[in-house]
C-alpha cells in the first residue's frame, strides 16, 4: 500500500511522459538532429524551472532577504528565460537551437507561454531595478504559476515533436522527467516558504509548501533507491548515485528552516537567506544530475 501511495504522488504532477513519442517516428532523424532536438528539449524544461525561480528571488527581495543575490538572480533567471523562449521560436545558434520553428502546435504552445509570461517579465524588470511594491510583487506571485503550467504543456510537445525514439525507450523518459522536475520543485519550495514567511500568507501556502516538500522527498527517495512498482529504476551509474546523494544531503539543510515555517514558527532573515541560497545549491546539484542523466541516456528533458 505504501509503494502504491508513493508511486501516485510521483506520478500525480508528471508533466511529461514518453508515450506521445511513439507518434513521431515518421520524422527523418537528420532533420531532427539538426534542429538540435535535444537542446530543444532540454531547454525548453529548464523553463520549468526558471518560472519558479523567478518568483523565488522577486518574494526574497520584497522580504529584504539576501538583496543583492535575490536582484541578481531575478535579474539572470529572466534574462535566460526569454532568451530561451526566443530560442524556441526563432533560434539561436549559441545554444545549438538551429532554425526557426515551424509546427504549429508547437507555435501555439509557445505563443501562450509568451502570452504567460510577458507580464511576469515586465514586473520582474521593475523589481530589479529596485521597485518592490506590493502591486509589481502581485503581478510576478500571480502569473508565476500560469508560466508554469504553460511551460509544461510546451515541454509536452516538444517531446513529442523532437523525441528520437530509436535512443529513448518511455522508462527512461519517465526517469529523466522526475530527475528534470526535482530541479524546479527546489525553486517552488523556495517560492512558497518565502510567500509563507511573508505577510501574504494564508492556508493554501502551507498546504502548497508542504505538498511540494512531500513530491520532493518522495521523487528524491524513488530516484536515489529506484522503486520497481512505479515504474522507477534505480540511479544507472556510480556518479548519478553520488551526485542524488549530494542533492540530497543538501537539501537536509533547507529543511529545518522549511519545517520551522510550516509550524508557525518566526524564522530570523538569516535563516531565511541560509534556506534561500541552500535551495539554490541544491538545484544546481540537481541539474548536474539531470545531466549525467541526459548524458547516460541519450536524451534530456
């Protein structure tokens, strides 16, 4: 029962799922190969995260926590989604994006996220340029999740558009998007304990929080000692291993503070600074792995 009920969490918010690759056999792997189909791919779920961490570092700043690292990386984490979502569209060679898109479910896919996004990125210019009102704060907190969902329905087709499936058999795809999704989860936890620290929270955010926390902990363990009922294989190397075991033993550090929150308890703006930039940490652990992962099998996400 217990396997059951954890293989349903990690299950349960899976934005991207291999079997929809099935469907594009019929495209000539040259041309998919020059697209740079895997920086397609890849990219296009790093967008995941960054419309996590965007309101992550806008939710710091507006709390005066770590003021210069929150203005810097609100001010990068945008400065890369557009890039990449330009990329998607019209390419972009530095990032081995080649040639414009031209399927139209994928245009309308990206076409909405840009709709999505467009306001989060004006708001999110004028909080690093120092306005932090309450007003900019809302526009950034309120279509943060939107971006979200639009970004993952776009990841959604780009698997299906750009996936070979002649390197990646579903299992893998599974693995690789619980991997990719673990990256962002970091940045929502960071998101919603900054938003529950603050003077905007209510119920939903500690119920937001500590259902991110659950999916994180229980995706973590699934990927760290593989879980067969679920459909979860075990780390395929000695460095996945290692680096899942880096993730994790950081992220023992963020969680007191976030445990602390969701008790009710007042944390100080050090421990808020400490969490804020051990999340960080450990999603740049996450995404090393993410690409050893991609690396090993053949594909990214």
């Amino acid at each position: 029962m217990r396997t059951k009920i954890l293989g349903a969490i990690i299950f349960s918010a899976v934005s991207v799922m291999a079997l929809p690759v099935v469907a594009q056999q019929s495209q000539s792997s040259s041309i998919i190969q020059n697209a740079g189909e895997q920086e397609r791919i890849n990219f296009s779920g790093k967008l995941r995260m960054l419309s996590q961490r965007i309101p992550s570092a806008a939710c710091h700043l507006a709390e005066g926590v770590d003021n210069a690292g929150a203005t810097q990386l609100l001010k990068s984490a945008s400065d890369e989604f557009e890039k990449i979502l330009t990329a998607l569209e019209f390419g972009d060679e530095s990032l081995n994006i080649i040639g414009q898109e031209e399927r139209r479910k994928t245009l309308a896919r990206i076409h909405d996220l840009r709709a999505q996004w467009e306001p989060m990125k004006v708001a999110a210019a004028q909080m690093a340029a120092g306005d932090t009102s309450d007003e900019v704060l809302s526009v950034v907190l309120e279509q943060n999740m939107p971006v979200l969902n639009s970004a993952k329905l776009l990841v959604s087709e780009m698997v299906a558009q750009y996936s070979n499936p002649a390197t990646m058999v579903q299992a893998n795809s599974l693995l690789i998007d619980i991997a990719g999704r673990q990256r962002m989860l970091t940045q929502k936890m960071a998101k919603e304990s900054c938003i529950l620290a603050s003077d905007l929270a209510d119920d939903e955010t500690k119920a937001n929080l500590e259902a991110t926390m659950q999916m994180f902990e229980v995706s973590l363990f699934a990927l760290m000692n593989g879980m067969q009922e679920a459909g979860i294989k075990a780390p395929p190397s000695f460095q996945i291993s290692e680096g899942l075991r880096h993730v994790s033993l950081e992220y023992a550090q963020a969680k007191p503070t976030l445990d602390s929150l969701l008790s009710g308890q007042k944390v100080s703006l050090d421990a808020e600074a400490t969490k804020f930039k051990t999340l960080n940490t450990t999603m740049g652990k996450m995404n090393e792995v993410v690409q050893m992962y991609t690396s090993t099998m053949k594909v990214g996400l």
